[in-house]
C-alpha cells in the first residue's frame, strides 16, 4: 500500500483507485442520495486505513479531502452547481449513519468539516466518530471490503451503489466466478435506507429498488447482478442475489481517476437552455433516463398542445409524468381485472346454484346492522366465491326464503 501524507491534504490526481470500509459500515444504513454518496466516495479514496499488522504507513487521523472548483462542477452539473452544491453539503453536514451493534444500534455523524470557498474549491474530513469503520479497521477486528473506485462511481442511482457495496462485501466467498448473498427484505430496507411505508407492495419495492439499480449495475459494470425472491410460507421475506464476476477485469486496468458522463445530446434539449438540461439530468440520475423521460414529455406534448412547450417539457421531465401515468395505467388495469374477476365469480355461482335453494318461505333480507347478520352475509358470499355452497350458507340462504341470484343482486354488486 503506497504512503500518503499523513496529516496533509492530497490532491485530486493523486486518489487511490480502491476505497475500502469496514463491513459494520457496508451493512449500515446510509441515508445518501446520488450526489452525497460520491463525495462520500471521493472522500473514501484519500483515506489509507490500518488493514492489518503487517501495514507500516497508514493514517493516523483523517485527512481532508480537496475537490477543485472544476470537478466540483463534473460532479454536480455546470449549469445550476451552485445551488446544488449548497443543497447537498448542506444536507451532508446533517448526515448521520446508524449502524448496527450486538445491543441495538449506534448513530454516528458522518462529517466533522463541509467547506467550500469560490476560486478554492470543497474540502471535506470525516467525523472523528467514523474512525472504527474507515481508519482503525485492523484494531476493531471486524474485517473490511474492499472496492475499485471505478465500478461504483459511474452509478447514477444510490440504490445501485449500496446494493454493490453489499454483494463485494461477499467476494471473498467467490465460488465459480460467482458472488452468492442471501438477503432478508426487512434487512435490506434497513441497508438502503427504504422506510416501512414506502414501496408496502413487493411488486412495487422489486421495481424500483432492485430491477431498475440493477440493470445499470448490469448495463455500466463489469458485473452482471440478479436476485430471486424467497418465501416463509406464501409469503416473500428475503431475496437471493447472484453476482457473476468472470467479466471483472484486474484491478491493474482501473485508471486512477473517473469522469462523470457530459450532459445528454443536445438533439433531446427540445428549448431547454443548459442550466435547465444540468439540473434535470442531475434530478434523473442519469442522461439515459433524462433522455427516456424528455421523449414521453416531448409525446405528451403533441397531444395536449401546451401555451408554453418548454415549461410543459420542463415540469413533465421534473415530477416525472412517465411514471406517473405508468402508475395511473396499472391502477386502472389492476381495477379493471378485479370487477372481471368479481364478475366471473358471480356468473359461475349463479349458473352452479340457481335451483339449489328451495323458497318456501318469503324472502327477508340480512340484517346487517347486527354482527350476526353481517356475518351471516360473508359466509355465504365466501361460500358462493369458493365454488362451493356448504350446507351452513345454504341453511342460511333457506332462512331468509333468498335464491342465489336474489343475494348475489342485494350483496355482491356493491
């Protein structure tokens, strides 16, 4: 491992190509968007941690981190940096990673300096309180990952990054060219920071945290991920990841510094000045999904023939109209085969009980305003939707002087 100056400031040309974290940090729950994770990786690259004994150069506190005023314009946009580099040190200075502890959790506060001085450029230190996770790895014992900077960085989604941290934690278990981590889903919302409430439908949580991180894992890298769900009983509480690694290149191949992909081509502007194509490519994450949502705008637009084009464009792109309406359409499909499937049911019980209910007596409908009639109404609605009318909905049916098709009109069709 080469020497770094240990209590000086390292220069951007000078960043190592591989970051390394201690694995209670690569299982944390790191609350970063897109943005702050690549200062934080940026910062991770001037960081030369105690690996093990035998290491005789490493840093005995952190360095801070000096990013020039032009790549702090790569790295956020050219056009609306500023505002964005208010934003994201601003909401980095409040950071704090929670990590996991035999007894309960720890809450560690993740930068101690966030500066940045126009002419200058941002310089950055961590917390004192991370020394256990980024410099005193060999003394805290509980073993570290090691990453190419590279693979991470040109990730234009958090979720991407993190799910990568979490599968080359796993490397040194490589069998068959292969990377193999089983996940439990309550732990892995924890891991990339997905509360509770938020994607509740595992559909839902499969697409837009793992299906589309994962195909730019895949589409970006070296590395081709996949995962299958896994069951407790019916229901999916944990995933099985597979990360195949034999297109990896040797690390001798990872070039000392990264770029951060130019602005999309200007054929997909349609009007938008530069600084307005920086801060959406910077919102989308990547110039393949600004380039996915300005076509669906530029579609919409044609259709409602908006006063002021440009603004619709701008506003569409922003709140993300293509997957507002995608999720529109799904809701009305979802609708749609529900009452297909109600009405299906329906059909086929009239059709299989139609004579099945002597009425000798004169119809009275449930009661439904006490707990017994109300309950009376479901066993038999259950009864009617299984195919099959036992003999206590049948009883109950009799009771009431009501056929099959007279219940199915008072209390299905509501």
């Amino acid at each position: 491992m080469a020497q770094q100056e240990l209590d000086g400031v390292d220069t951007v040309n000078e960043r190592r190509p591989i970051i390394y974290q201690a694995n209670p940090l690569i299982e944390a729950r790191k609350a970063m968007n897109t943005m702050e994770m690549r200062l934080f990786l940026i910062a991770l690259q001037d960081v030369n941690p105690h690996l093990s004994k035998n290491d005789r150069f490493y840093d005995k506190k952190f360095p801070t981190t000096h990013i020039a005023p032009a790549q702090v314009k790569e790295i956020l946009g050219n056009g609306m940096y500023m505002t964005l580099l208010d934003k994201t040190c601003d909401s980095l200075s409040k950071r704090v990673l929670t990590v996991r502890t035999q007894d309960g959790v720890k809450y560690v506060p993740l930068f101690a300096i966030i500066q940045y001085r126009r002419r200058v450029g941002l310089d950055i230190r961590f917390n004192d309180e991370m020394r256990p996770y980024l410099l005193d790895i060999f003394e805290e014992g509980k073993g570290y990952t090691r990453i190419a900077m590279k693979q991470l960085f040109y990730l234009s989604s958090a979720y991407g990054m993190r799910l990568l941290e979490l599968m080359l934690q796993y490397q040194g278990f490589m069998q068959d060219g292969c990377v193999r981590r089983h996940i439990e889903l309550e732990d892995l919302r924890f891991m990339l920071n997905v509360d509770e409430e938020k994607y509740q439908r595992i559909q839902d949580f499969c697409k837009r945290i793992l299906d589309l991180p994962i195909k730019e894992i895949n589409e970006k890298t070296q590395y081709k991920l996949s995962y299958t769900k896994t069951k407790t009983g019916r229901k999916i509480t944990g995933f099985d990841f597979v990360m195949d690694c034999s297109d990896v290149l040797p690390e001798t191949s990872v070039p000392e510094t990264v770029q951060v992909e130019m602005l999309p081509n200007k054929s997909f502007w349609h009007g938008l000045t530069r600084q307005a194509v920086d801060k959406l490519t910077i919102i989308c994450g990547s110039n393949e999904e600004f380039e996915k949502r300005m076509k669906y705008a530029v579609t919409l637009a044609k259709r409602r023939n908006p006063k002021n084009v440009t603004a619709f464009l701008y506003r569409a792109i922003e709140e993300d109209y293509r997957r507002r309406d995608q999720e529109a359409r799904e809701v009305v499909e979802r609708e749609i085969k529900a009452k297909a499937e109600k009405e299906e049911w329906e059909l086929v019980a009239q059709k299989m009980f139609a004579d099945a209910i002597p009425l000798d007596v004169e119809e009275k409908p449930f009661n439904e305003s006490t707990e017994m009639g109300r309950a009376s109404v479901r066993v038999v609605r259950d009864a009617l939707k299984e195919g099959h009318l036992n003999i206590t909905a049948k009883r109950l049916l009799e009771e009431q002087g009501m056929s099959v098709a007279r219940f199915i009109e008072l209390y299905c069709h509501r």
